[in-house]
C-alpha cells in the first residue's frame, strides 16, 4: 500500500482551511520575519517530517532508510525523520499555531502538497531557499515542475515527488478500452465508477473532461463540473466517493473504472495486470508533494543539502525504485535503464515513473484554488460528496 493510500478528504482541518479562506491578516508573516538563527554550523542535526512509506527503506531492517543513511554518512548530520503527516489539513492545524504566532514549529523540513503548498506560500510561512547552495535542484529538477503559479520559480518548494490523477479500470472486466474521461459516462459503467472525495484532487481531472484549460480555470468551470456531477450521483451512476479506499473497490471487482493516483496503480499492476492506468485525451493532472523550509527553521542550511541530496540522479534513482511516483529528476531514468537487475531497469521505461513526451503533452499542473475561493467551492464540493 503506498503512502498516498492514507489521504483523505478535506474535512479534519476545518479550523485551518477558514483561516486561510478569511485571509487573516495576523497570520501573514512579512519577509524580514522569517529567518531564524540558523544553527547548522554548529549543530549537525535536521528534522525532517514526511508521510509514512513515502522514503526507502532496508529490505532487512525497515528501521533503516538507505538514502537518508548515505545523506548522515557523507555529511555527518544526522537526521531525525519522523512519519508524522497523514492528512494536509491536519498537518496543517498541528503546526499552523506556532506559524501564526512567529514561533519555531520545531521542524527544519516538511513535505506537502502543492495545493496546501500554496496557502503555506501566501500566509508567508515558509523561507525562500539558496539555490546557489543546491546545484544539484538548479540541473536535474524536471522543466515541467519548476514554476507552477503558487511559486513562480520555485524559490520556496521543491518537489519530493510526483504523481499523476488519471484514471485506472479493469479491462478484462470492463470488456474495452477508456480513452477519456467522458468514457466513464458510457451505460455500462452506471454504478461502477467512483470519484476521488477531496475538492483539490478531484477537480481537475473533470474540468479536463470539459476540455478546460486548468492552467487557467474560471469559476464557472468549476460550478459546471459541479452540477455535472450532482446529476451522475443522483442517477447513481458514481457509485460513491472515496479517498484511496478506491485500490480496494478495484482490486475486487466492485468498481471498474475510478480516479486514481498513478503510483497506486503502478502497485496494483503487480498483482493483477488487467488493471491499467489511462492519461485521457483530453490530459490529467500533473501534481507534486514539496519539501519546505518551515519559519524560524533552526537548521535551514542542514535542509537546504539533505534537499540537494535528493536531487542527485543516483540518489532520486534509487528512491524512485521504491516510491513508483513520478521522479522528479528525469536524469535518474538513465540511472535505472542502466542497471543489471532487470526489474529495475525496466521502471525506466514505466511511463507512469518517466512519462514520455507523448504523454507529457497531455499532463498539466492546474492552477491553485485561491483563498477566496476556497471556502464557498469547499462548501459546494463537500455537500456533493457527502462530507
């Protein structure tokens, strides 16, 4: 089961999400106030809080993570790697107290989504990091991540990995094939389709459908999407709505065509290979999971190397072979394909880990729900989901 199995919907950081809706001005912190006394010079330690199973691990002992391991072992800092994030909004309401009030969170990196990336960018909360000090980011980070619209330049983020939203079915069981979204309209798949539950990974994938552009999407786009779906719930052709819990529906029989995350396919496929992953004509959505440097961080220039560590070719190549989400370093796919073991040279040629360009003219990284905007569409999605 991957890390992503473990996201849910938008709902447990009800609290967090009004904040940053209102637009607090209390909360935005300026510029100069950001940096703390940084103390890596001294204190060769780092804090790093991420998702569970969303890093390597030991086949033999899973207390050890390889590549953080050879991170502490050329630099001699030692890293303390907690696996505390499962829900973005959760996250959020954990830390956000001590953001608010100009106070350390006791976190030197963190990883979350884009999306709730972008609202951790407006409210001022993460630093700005020294690409001079990370060669490594500046070469190899993937063209197509390096300026979506919430951090133009990427001079606050940088991708730990990404993934794609696209749609996965059973095609031994459905009979033909899917091509694009409107095919999960089709009679035979009245009540054997299901939609992701969470507003901001399921929106894109529809407007898409639409044929929107979701660079640039408008309101109106999404209230049509909206009433779209409110019909097909009341007809019952969506069977229901789901947070990952959608790999199991699959994998039975129940469903046969769904929104998917494309690394939970990748796994599903070594088990049952007429499960497969579909990028609609039309596209899908191109997302990532980004580290960040919290305020006041008490070991900035610690996180800024570990950061750079990652994006190393050898280093991202042997995550990937673990993670199965998009690399965000395409100069590690020649790494794999040059490997003996053939399992592992053949995710070089996984488009789902490499997306080739074919597929890459179909991908697209929507543009962020503003603050605004965020309440009332938050408020509307969740009446139709059930949330």
């Amino acid at each position: 089961m991957s890390r992503r199995s473990l996201l849910r919907a938008l709902g447990a950081g009800a609290a967090g999400a009004t904040l940053a809706g209102c637009g607090v001005p209390a909360a935005f912190v300026e510029p100069g106030d950001r940096a703390g006394h940084d103390s890596s010079a001294t204190d060769h330690t780092l804090h790093f809080a991420n998702w569970p199973l969303y890093i390597d691990t030991d086949d033999d002992n899973e207390s050890k993570r390889p590549t953080l391991d050879a991170f502490s072992k050329r630099t001699g800092i030692s890293v303390t790697y907690t696996e505390e994030i499962n829900d973005n909004d959760e996250f959020f309401g954990k830390i956000s107290p001590a953001l608010m009030n100009h106070q350390q969170t006791g976190r030197d990196l963190i990883v979350i989504s884009d999306w709730m990336a972008a609202r951790f960018v407006r409210l001022g909360w993460v630093q700005e990091m020294d690409r001079a000090k990370q060669p490594n980011v500046a070469k190899y980070l993937d063209p197509q991540l390096r300026s979506p619209a919430f951090d133009e330049g990427r001079l606050h983020s940088v991708p730990w990995q990404s993934g794609i939203t696209g749609i996965a079915y059973n095609r031994k069981r459905l009979g033909r094939e899917i091509r694009s979204t409107g095919d999960l309209w089709a009679d035979d798949l009245r009540g054997r389709v299901t939609l992701l539950s969470g507003l901001d990974e399921s929106f894109a994938l529809l407007m898409q459908g639409n044929g929107v552009d979701i660079t640039r999407w408008t309101s109106d786009d999404f209230h049509e999407i909206c009433e779209q779906t409110e019909r097909r719930v009341r007809s019952k052709h969506i069977r229901r709505f789901t947070g990952n819990d959608y790999i199991k529906d699959l994998a039975t029989g129940d469903v046969l065509a769904c929104q998917a995350y494309s690394g939970d396919v990748i796994q599903l496929q070594a088990d049952n290979p007429d499960i497969e992953f579909v990028v609609p004509e039309e596209g899908a959505e191109l997302w990532a999971e980004s580290l960040m440097i919290p305020n006041l961080a008490r070991h900035k220039r610690n996180a800024e190397r570990l950061i750079d560590h990652y994006y190393d070719p050898e280093i991202a190549a042997e995550l990937a072979t673990w993670v199965n989400y998009v690399c965000p370093v395409p100069a590690a796919r020649d790494i794999l394909a040059s490997s003996k073991d053939e399992e592992t040279a053949a995710l070089a040629e996984d488009p789902l880990i490499f997306p080739d360009d074919t597929m890459r003219q179909r991908l697209a990284i929507a543009r962020d729900i503003t603050s605004e905007e965020r309440t009332g569409f938050a408020k509307k999605w969740n009446s139709i989901v059930g949330l």
